[in-house]
C-alpha cells in the first residue's frame, strides 16, 4: 500500500470517527431533551382534560409553574432557601466523604478490621433516619448542626462501601509485585491502593452527593426552626395549597440534586482521567 493510500485512509477514519463522536454528542442533548417534551405534553393533558377545573390546583400546568412559582412574588424566598439548603447538604456531603474514606481504609488494612466495622456500616444505613429524626433534635438541637448530622447519616454508606470495593479490587499482581520490592503499607496504599480505587470512590461520592440533598430537605421538614429552607418552604405550600410554588420549589430541589450529581460527574472525569473511562466500560 503506498503512502498515499495510507493517508487517505487514516484522514478517512478520523472523518467517520468525528461525525460519530459529533453525532453521539447530538444524541445525548436530543434525547433527554425528548424526554422532557414528552413529560411535558402529559403534564399538560393531565391539567387540561383528565382534571376538572376545580381540581387543576392538584397540578397546575408548567407555565403557571414557572410565571406564579419561579418568577413569582415568591421566588426571591425560594432561591434563598435554596442556598441554605445547599449549604448544609454540602457541608454534610464533605463530612461523609472524609469520614467514609478513613471507615473504609481502616477496614482494608486488616481483614479483622472489616469483619468487625462493616456491620455497623449496614446497621447505619438500615436504621429509619426519620425513627432517628427526634433524637438528633434533642441532641443537637433544632438548626443547622442537626440538618448536617442528617445528611451526613443518609450520605456516609455509599462512600463506604464504594471505597472499601475499590481498595480491595486492586490487580493481584500488582499487589505481588510491589510485596516483592518490600514496599511499606503506607506507601502501597498512597501509590497503589487509592489510585486504583479513585473511579469507585467517585462513583460513591456521586451516589452520596444526591443523598445529602435528600437529606438536607428531610431534616428542613421536622427542625423547623431558623431560617427556612427548601423543605420547609415546601412543607409550607402544600399547607397553604399554593400549588405553583409548590411544584417550583420541587423543581428547585430535584434541581439542585441534579447539579450536585452533574458537579461530581464532572470532577471525577477530570480527576481520574482514564481510570474514569475504564470503570465506565
């Protein structure tokens, strides 16, 4: 084959693997963007032809959502609440990740260290936050250190179960070739270990940041005092039966878990690169 054959054909891959790359790009903007026309038009159904007119207050149609809800009179207090609401359920997202990233590497250093902490990770996650709801208030009050201490309880699992399966899943190999050099535990776990484990512990970390949302609207609901925020509002409208507010400020809420998720998505393809890319594969 002669050069010039040769430099057709790699120019032509490249042509084909571009419009393919261009093409999946449109692909994943088109398809939810479907999606959200498809929810819209039922929505819409619903509210105009299943629903009486004395009933449409049960879900008002999206534009009244967005003209009485997110750019109503009422807006200004739900984007405020929105930034305390993230306030806390980053700060508690922070706490669970350190805290879940230290539970799992103490629990693979030693099999008898797992054997005697993972069950009580279990337990954490099986217990019924909302049964726990009332003790956290009498323990740590009704405001801001409670709502974190929520999140933190919601959010610290995956981060440890996710951590503790990357670090142990590490090539049997590698482990037998840096034992051969003598290497120190230390220096196994900064080089070997956590490298390795990076695309399962963002993967819990992914997982974690959309619970500690949860949990930051869960405990606006019960600590009822302070500065209100999303929860709260929310629990608010649905008293007062302000249905637009209320769907705007749900939408605000699933919102902000999905910018949460979207942030950490995108950091953890920026972080680990390629590690990133094969545990996706």
């Amino acid at each position: 084959m002669s050069i010039e054959t040769a430099t057709a054909a790699t120019v032509s891959e490249s042509v084909v693997a571009t419009a393919a790359a261009r093409t999946f790009k449109l692909r994943t903007v088109l398809a939810p963007l479907a999606v959200l026309a498809m929810v819209i038009g039922a929505w819409y159904l619903v509210t105009y032809t299943v629903l009486a007119p004395s009933r449409r207050f049960l879900m008002p149609p999206p534009h009244k959502v967005v003209t009485e809800g997110l750019l109503g009179p009422a807006a200004p207090n739900m984007w405020d609440a929105l930034q305390r609401t993230a306030t806390v359920a980053f700060t508690g997202l922070v706490i669970a990740v350190a805290l879940g990233i230290v539970w799992a590497v103490l629990m693979a250093q030693a099999g008898w260290a797992e054997i005697a902490l993972f069950p009580y990770a279990v337990v954490l996650q099986c217990i019924p936050i909302l049964a726990l709801v009332p003790l956290i208030g009498f323990w740590f009050g009704f405001g801001f250190t409670a709502r974190v201490f929520v999140c933190v309880l919601i959010a610290l699992f995956p981060v440890v179960s996710n951590t503790l399966f990357g670090l142990k899943s590490v090539d049997k190999g590698l482990r037998e070739l840096f034992a051969l050099r003598a290497t120190g535990r230390m220096t196994v776990l900064r080089k070997l270990e956590f490298p390795a484990a990076m695309p399962a512990i963002f993967a819990g970390v992914r997982i974690s940041a959309g619970l500690a949302v949860v949990g930051a609207i869960v405990g606006d609901f019960f600590f009822k005092q302070g500065d209100p925020g999303i929860g709260i509002l929310i629990d608010n409208y649905r008293s007062r039966l302000q249905s637009p507010e209320l769907f705007a400020s749900i939408l605000l809420a699933s919102g902000l878990g999905v910018v949460v998720f979207a942030f950490f998505s995108w950091l953890s393809r920026r972080l680990v690169g390629a590690w990133y890319d094969s545990a996706r594969n």
